[in-house]
C-alpha cells in the first residue's frame, strides 16, 4: 500500500493515508513515511505508553463487540459491527477516512477492508481492496483466532463482489480468493524499486556464510531455528543476522540454540532501519532466508516481501518449498535452494555446498539479482503498471458516471 501511495502520488493524484500505530516498534518507521509531504497523512495513535486513552478506550470497545459478535449469527450483523470487532480502532479509522474528500478508497490488511467500504458507502465513491493475505487462515486454530476468521469471512463474503477492484499478494492467494468467493482477483507481488547499481559480487571469505533474515520483531516458529539446526548439521562457520525488534528473548533463545547446535554459529542482532535501506544493508551478506514453514493456509500461499528483498541485494536465495514461493524460486532457477519445511539435511546440504564453493555461491547470488532486473521489481508493467491502470480505470468509469 505504501508503494501505491507513492505510486499514485507520483502521477499527480492527490493521496491521504489513515493508518493505526499500535505498538512502538512500528512507530516511528511509520511517522517517518507518514511525514512525507507527497501526500496527507491521518495516523491514529494507540501506542499504550504514549496514548493510554486511546489504547485502552479502543481495546474495551473491541473486546465488546467481539463477546457480542461470539453470541450470534455474523450474517445478522452490520458491517460496521462486523468491522468494530474486527479492527480494534474501526471507528477511529473511519472517521479520518472521512474527514478528506476522496473519489475511491483503498483499503489494505485485514483490519482495512470494513473500513474502506464502509468510508465509500457513506461518501457515495468506490473502493477497492488489496488482498496481500488469505485472510480467513491466517492464524493457527484457537477460540480467538478461530472468531477472527469466521468474522473476516463474513466480511470478505459481503465486501469482495462489490468491490472496484482486487489484488493479491501472490498467484496462489488470488486463486484461494477465486476458489472461495469466486471473485477475480489480480496478482500485485510485493516487490520493491529496482536499485541502479548492481551489486558487488564478492567471493565468500574463509567459507563462512553470512546468512541475512527481517521481519519487523524476530520471533520464534518461523523457521530461524531450522536454520541454525541447519548451519550447525551442514558443520561450517557461519553468521545469522536478524534484523528487527527482539520478542519474548527470542534472540537469546536463538543464541543459546546455536551453543548448543551450531558452535560455529554467531548470532547478530541489527535493529530495525527504514524499509528502503533494508536492500543496501542486505548487499554485505551471503544467503537470504525465505522459511515460511506453512503453518497455516495462508503460511502455505503467501509470498512475502523477503524474498524480493533479497533478490534485489543480490543474495542467494534459500526457500522452504511452499505453493506460494515455489514459482519465483523456479524462476530463479537450479541456483536458488528450495526444500521443503522442516527437512534440516537437505537445507543443511544446500548450505554447506555454497560455503565449500564459492563459484556456485556467486552464480546463485548472480541468479537472484538478473531475476530482480528481468521481472520482480516494482516498475515492472505487471506490478506498478497494473496497479497504476486498475485505478485510472475506475476513476474514469466514475466520472463518466458522475457526468451522465
């Protein structure tokens, strides 16, 4: 959505961006994008520390609508109920996404689409959806995450067919959309802009791989402990570096598995830097980790931005084989390493082989970047083009009908 913001921006649209910022790990990466003077901006804050009020009015209200939504039938209910005890700051959203004049909304995440629609109806415009999850799988199964998915069914149910238009965030989540609502709905990857410079390939120094993972808080279950497993089994020195907030002294637990499995293992911990230095930062190490473990449907289909990253810092690219990375890494080619979740030898093998040959450690980093320059890139005709003309599509078939 951000690309798109800056997308639309670019070609003269006027854009204003409403967003929550719940926690103060995403603070201020998210106020630094936000005070850009491309667009307006309408944040609602609910950082506990710095917005108490806020947090805990918000938080009371959803826990609410959520025990009334567990007593009845979801197809009895509202939208903006259905919406209240989905998004924990629905009402808050909706009121800044109307307090500027808009001729479509675009409604990201889960806790956006309610929103979105909603924002339309009332002002009488058209809105539309990106998908970059299948949102009704998302979480294991629980009582909680089970509500959750049945109420964004429902939403997804009313909302889907009217929309404008739909994007996903890879082919299999667009099929997953079609198979359940059989709604069409158009692959956008999430890809980021090309860098102009190539690149410095460079020969692994003494063996040892610098293996490079980011999310926005390291957690564990999601596949760093099979690489650790992994490194320790393929028996070569090694660097993991993790980029992101620590959760729940997941690095620890990292550190004391590597002591334990993986002697020659060291684990570095960088703190989060803005998004767009995320591919220069990624050009000083070896092998990038793509370890979705598919635990969930979604899990299983979803193509995340890592993998993009990656390929355009010139990384070599090690995958776990689910329906949703398998395409791009076969794109790549026999350089990429691609096994399935859970399979630390065959993992362990691929890694090993990239410390003892450099050739094919250089080949396969040369592969992921000529994959990144040939098609998966954000200034592609398929990812920024299209988005670009869905959109130009719709506002002209509004003003026509505005004119009629």
């Amino acid at each position: 959505m951000m690309k798109m913001a800056v997308a639309l921006a670019e070609t003269g649209h006027a854009v204003s961006i409403v967003n929550p910022i719940y926690g103060p790990n995403m603070f201020e990466p998210e106020l630094r994008f936000l005070r850009d003077a491309r667009w307006r901006s309408a944040p609602v804050k609910m950082v506990r520390r710095l917005h108490p009020w806020t947090y805990y009015r918000t938080g009371g209200r959803l826990k609410l609508a959520r025990a009334v939504l567990r007593r009845g039938n979801l197809g009895n209910f509202s939208l903006a109920a259905l919406g209240r005890g989905y998004t924990r700051a629905f009402d808050e959203l909706l009121a800044h996404a109307l307090a500027q004049p808009a001729d479509l909304y675009l409604g990201g995440t889960a806790g956006g689409l309610a929103v979105a629609a909603r924002a339309a109806e009332l002002r009488g415009v058209p809105f539309a959806l990106d998908l970059e999850d299948f949102h009704s799988a998302e979480q294991e199964p629980g009582p909680e995450a089970d509500l959750s998915h049945a109420v964004i069914a429902e939403i997804e149910r009313r909302l889907l067919p009217r929309a404008a238009f739909l994007t996903g965030g890879s082919g299999p989540i667009c099929q997953a959309y079609f198979d359940t609502y059989r709604v069409r709905v158009e692959t956008i990857n999430n890809t980021f802009h090309q860098p102009q410079e190539p690149p410095a390939f460079a020969a692994n120094p003494a063996g040892r791989l610098r293996l490079f993972w980011f999310s926005q808080v390291i957690g564990l279950q999601r596949g760093l402990e099979g690489a650790v497993q992994a490194i320790g089994l393929a028996g070569v020195p090694g660097e993991l570096h993790l980029l992101g907030h620590d959760s729940m002294t997941s690095l620890k637990q990292l550190t004391a598995l590597a002591d334990q499995c993986a002697p020659r293992l060291t684990v570095v911990h960088h703190l989060p830097v803005r998004p767009d230095a995320i591919v220069e930062l990624g050009r000083q190490f070896d092998v990038g980790l793509s370890l979705e473990p598919g635990f969930s449907k979604n899990n299983e289909i979803a193509l995340s931005n890592k993998s993009f990253t990656y390929l355009q810092a010139g990384l070599a690219v090690a995958f776990t084989d689910t329906l949703g990375q398998r395409p791009l890494a076969h794109d790549i080619g026999p350089e990429a390493l691609l096994f399935k979740p859970g399979d630390t030898e065959a993992f362990a093998a691929g890694l090993r082989r990239w410390a003892q040959q450099p050739d094919a450690l250089l080949a396969a980093k040369r592969a992921a970047w000529a994959a990144a320059a040939r098609r998966w890139h954000w200034e592609h005709p398929e990812e920024r083009g299209k988005a670009l003309k869905l959109v130009e599509q719709v506002l002209t078939k509004s003003s026509r009908s505005v004119r009629r």
